[in-house]
C-alpha cells in the first residue's frame, strides 16, 4: 500500500518518526512533513508565496508550509503516484472534540478527503512523559484496512489514544466539547506597536458515555467518523425556521 504521512508538529517530531518507520516494515511510505512546529494551524493553506521541499532521504521530505501544503504536495506533486491513504500524526496531545477546529494534523487529514484519498488523524493525549508512541503505532498498522474503511468521501477518520503500554480495547466515539479558557497578554513595544502574547488556560471537557474524552480517559483507543464536508440542511435534518426578508 502506498501511504503518505503527514503532520502538524513537524519532520523531526518522534510521534511521525515512530510511526512512518512501522509502516515502512509493509508499505511503500512517503513522507512530506512541515519543516517547523505548526501546531494550531488548523486548515490553512499558503496561496501567494512558493514553498520550499528539502530533501532527508528519497521518500522524506520537509515543507516551508503547513500541514495542508503537505497534504497537497505529497498527493499530487512529490509522490509518483496518489497515496492509498493519507496519515497524519502521531501528535504529541490529544485532538479531541473542538479540537479538531484548530488542529493542523486534523487538517491534513481532512484535506486528503477533499483530494478524494482516505485520511487519518492519529493523536496520543498526553501532556508530559513517558510518550508510548510504539503501542498507537501498532494499533494504526494492525488496523489499517479497518480505519480506511470507515473513510468515505464526506469523513475522515479521528484517532485518540492515551498514552499507555496497553489499552483495554477501542470504541467508535462520538466528540466532546472543549472550553480552553484561553486569554491574550497585551504590552506595548518601544517601537510605538502593540504587541499580543497568547496564554492558554485550563481546558474544560465535557462529553457523554460515548464521547472521545471518556473513552481515553478510561483507557481505551478513541476513533471518531469526522464529517470533512458541509451539510446540506436536508441532509443534517435541520428544522428551517420561518425568515423575513
């Protein structure tokens, strides 16, 4: 299987390194990567200046962009061929509920589903060490032709798993809500502008019995079905109500 792997924290990250040296063991892996840390970018894409590709090996390649550039360029520029599936992790911390609004490896994940390639994001929650990287690898490489067939053309796949030698099984999870609580420093400079520092707050999760959060912190691997595309209001069932104009 050709796989092209991906994500948002970077090419020297050790989550992508784990991960794309697993798979090589069975697959044709590409790798396209972004070149610094870029976390938090969401579904951006660079539209006015070139991108830069350094070579680290033939099928390893670091990106002046971000985590949807690499999606693109790995699809349809840098691989001879399409990839079978478009991996995008394994990031340091967890890309649950909300998350995934924000998040660069969500994104990449995303972007193979508008390119019409199944995509996974692969994510272990955790915030301080020790990182079992291995076991989430395992799991994504014993489980690959099960994940791709829950992609379709409208969703991609959503992984969480807490970091652990072990996990007591996997659910198909729904999604929690996140509250970051997040606030902004402000400071004038000496050059006369002003100057913003982002400080982030405690997060607050709220989710049911099915949702991705419980299902983590109970020790069980989380994969969520992730609408990629917008709905219709006849498809979500959205009751419309009368308007005036």
């Amino acid at each position: 299987m050709r796989i092209l792997v991906t994500n948002d924290d970077g090419l020297a990250s050790e989550g992508l390194q784990v991960l794309a040296a697993l798979m090589r063991r069975k697959h044709d892996v590409w790798v396209v990567a972004p070149s610094t840390n870029c976390s938090g970018a969401g579904h951006g894409i660079s539209m006015t200046d070139p991108l830069q590709y350094k070579s680290f090996g033939e099928r390893e390649f670091s990106c002046s962009g971000l985590p949807v550039d690499c999606s693109i360029a790995g699809s349809f520029g840098i691989m001879k061929e399409r990839p079978d599936v478009v991996l995008s992790g394994i990031n340091l911390g967890a890309n649950l509920g909300t998350d995934i609004v924000y998040s660069g490896t969500a994104a990449a994940a995303r972007q193979a589903v508008f390119s019409g390639l199944p995509g996974i994001a692969v994510s272990l929650v955790v915030e301080e060490e020790p990182y079992y990287w291995e076991p989430l690898a395992n799991f994504v490489s014993n489980n690959l032709e099960a994940l791709i067939s829950l992609c379709s053309p409208e969703c991609f796949v959503n992984i969480n798993a807490p970091s652990l030698a072990s996990y007591k099984g996997v659910r198909i999870t729904g999604v929690s809500t996140r509250s970051y609580r997040d606030n902004l420093i402000m400071r004038d400079g000496p050059d006369g502008n002003k100057y913003s520092f982002f400080r982030g707050g405690i997060i607050e999760t709220n989710g049911d019995d099915n949702s991705d959060s419980i299902a983590v912190a109970n020790g069980y691997v989380s994969v969520s079905c992730i609408y990629a595309q917008p709905m219709s209001a006849a498809a979500a069932d959205i009751k419309t109500p009368r308007f005036t104009v």
